[in-house]
C-alpha cells in the first residue's frame, strides 16, 4: 500500500516506512526534525519539468504526461518503491502546499498503474491521466 504525506505532518507509526521524494530538502525542514527512511531524488521531476511546472494546477495534465515519461525512461528509479509496497506501508513524503497537484500524487498514481499492469510493467494508458 502507498499513502501520500506533507513532510510539515507528524510522523506516525502507521507511515510505514517513510520515503521523501523530492529533489530538494524542504524549506524550513531540518534534517533532524524530519523522520524518513530514505530520500530518493533520483523518482522526482527533472529539474527543468519542475521549474516549468510551478506547481501550476492549468499545466496538470501535461506535468504528468512529461513525468510519467521521464519515468518510463528511468525504471530503477521507482521499481524499489513499488516492489516494497507489495511487502509494507509505503508512505510517500512531499513538500508542496497543494496537495492535488504535486509530483507524489503523480508518481503514486504511476506506480497505481504500474502495479496493475502485468509483473508491474503495465503502461499508462491516456484515460487513466
């Protein structure tokens, strides 16, 4: 199971185990306060979609579209992720205010796909984005 949570919330038991996927820390976070179990860059937005998004609920869709590509392109970014799901909680941390519109909302739906898919490879059809 994969949940989504702000990194501003409390840390819980029922988190799981605790994965922020962001590229940069969060502002006004310190390392200490922040209970993780791992930081994977490496699943978030290039910088460059990330810049062009801004968080931008008109530019959604085409966020999306463009992450979930860049998914596709980099597989060993986030199959860790959805194997672990299978075996335990996984709790998906982020740092955006909007809580619709963010690359964890993004990437959970994607590894939701991925997971139904065939040996979790199914791919993203357009009426699921």
């Amino acid at each position: 199971m994969i949940t989504l949570k702000r990194v501003y919330e409390p840390a819980s038991p029922e988190d799981g185990w605790r994965i922020l996927v962001e590229r940069l820390w969060p502002r006004g976070m310190k390392k200490a306060a922040l209970r993780l179990d791992e930081w994977t860059k490496n699943v978030a937005p290039s910088d460059a979609l990330r810049r062009w998004f801004g968080h931008d609920p008109a530019r959604w869709t085409q966020f999306r579209r463009r992450y979930f590509a860049e998914l596709d392109r980099k597989p060993d970014a986030w199959k860790a992720i959805l194997q672990a799901s299978r075996r335990r909680h996984i709790t998906l941390l982020y740092s955006s205010h909007d809580t619709e519109h963010n690359n964890a909302v993004a990437l959970k739906q994607y590894l939701d796909a991925k997971g139904r898919g065939a040996g979790g490879s199914g791919r993203l059809v357009e009426k699921e984005l």
